[in-house]
C-alpha cells in the first residue's frame, strides 16, 4: 500500500518560490528548505527531485501565476494603449516600492543568477520574456489597428523596447534607492508611444 504524504506538495512548492526569490538558487539550501518548507531532505527529493529540479518547478510556478494577469490587462476589450502605459507604469511603481524591490521579479533574478550558466533556467526565462513581448506587441498591433498608435510605429520594435524597459526597471529598482530614477524612464519611454 502507497504510503500518503503527509504535507501538501502545492503548500510546499509555493513555499519554496517564496523562499527562493527571497534569496536566489545560490544562497538557499537544502537545509534552508528543509526548514522553511517544514518537510524532510527524503520527501524533498521524492516529491521535487533536486533542489534545481524543485527551483525549475518553482519557476513555472512563478510564470503560472504571472501570465494570467498580463494577459488580462493587455488583452480587455477597448483601448489598448491605456493598457500597455498601466502596465508601464505598475512596473515602474513595483520597482520603485521598498517592499517590492527588495525582491525584484523572479525570472529577472533568476536571469541575472543562472541563465548565463544554466540552459533549463535560460530556456525558462527566454519563454517568459518572449511570452511578455508578445503580449505588449499584440496590444500594440491592436492599438494601430484602432488608430490609437501612429502608422509610423514599429509595434514590434516598441514592444521590445518596452519588455527591456521593464526588464531594466526590475534590476534598477532593485539598486536604486531613487524612486524618480525608474518613474522618470517609465514616462520617457511611454512618451515614445504618442
């Protein structure tokens, strides 16, 4: 007979995102995780494999539960260009948020941390950034075809200028102590977009 668990694997694998965006893949342990995740080293690895296996299922969830929301806020009905500048702007005010910044984005932590030395990682935030563009470039396409955005636009070249925007606002944020710093860029960027 199949023993049961006796913790909750979804209950557990959130709390291991939680504790490695905190802290990075690096600086977090196995007996980091054992602690916070409350469960033994034996049930870690049956359940998650690796602590990289367990920090790889701890990015997808991550990305589960961030594309959702971009994809509703990108993607309502009506205008799109005030859509995409919330989208600026609540990305800018994260970054320039003392509680928020101190953590950053996951996917951007995790670029910076692993991705130049770690291709399941690397794959896993190229998909997340290419899953971020096309959003920003499909409310762009939408919002020329809606007259909102000139004919002289690129929207694929705004969206890329845009998701680096975004990307750079999260590492700055992070460093910065200057919440004008991010804001002023946010707006300069938008700017690009009359």
């Amino acid at each position: 007979m199949a023993r049961t668990k006796e913790f909750d694997p979804d209950a557990a694998l959130q709390s291991a995102l939680e504790l490695f965006w905190r802290r990075g893949y690096e600086a977090t342990s196995m007996a980091d995780l054992v602690e916070h995740l409350g469960i033994g080293r034996a049930s870690i690895y049956a359940t998650f494999g690796s602590k990289h296996e367990l920090y790889l299922k701890a990015m997808d969830r991550y990305t589960e539960m961030r594309n959702p929301p971009l994809l509703a806020e990108l993607a309502q009905p009506g205008p799109a260009l005030p859509a995409v500048r919330a989208m600026v702007r609540r990305f800018a005010a994260e970054a320039a948020s003392a509680e928020k910044r101190a953590i950053g984005c996951f996917i951007t932590n995790t670029a910076a941390e692993l991705a130049p030395h770690d291709a399941a990682a690397a794959w896993r935030v190229e998909m997340s950034w290419e899953h971020v563009e096309t959003l920003l470039h499909s409310a762009l396409v939408r919002a020329q075809a809606q007259g909102e955005l000139s004919e002289d636009h690129d929207p694929r070249a705004l969206a890329r200028m845009l998701f680096v925007l975004l990307q750079g606002l999260r590492i700055v944020g992070k460093a910065s102590n200057d919440p004008a710093r991010v804001q002023d860029a946010a707006e300069q960027a938008l700017a690009l977009l009359d």
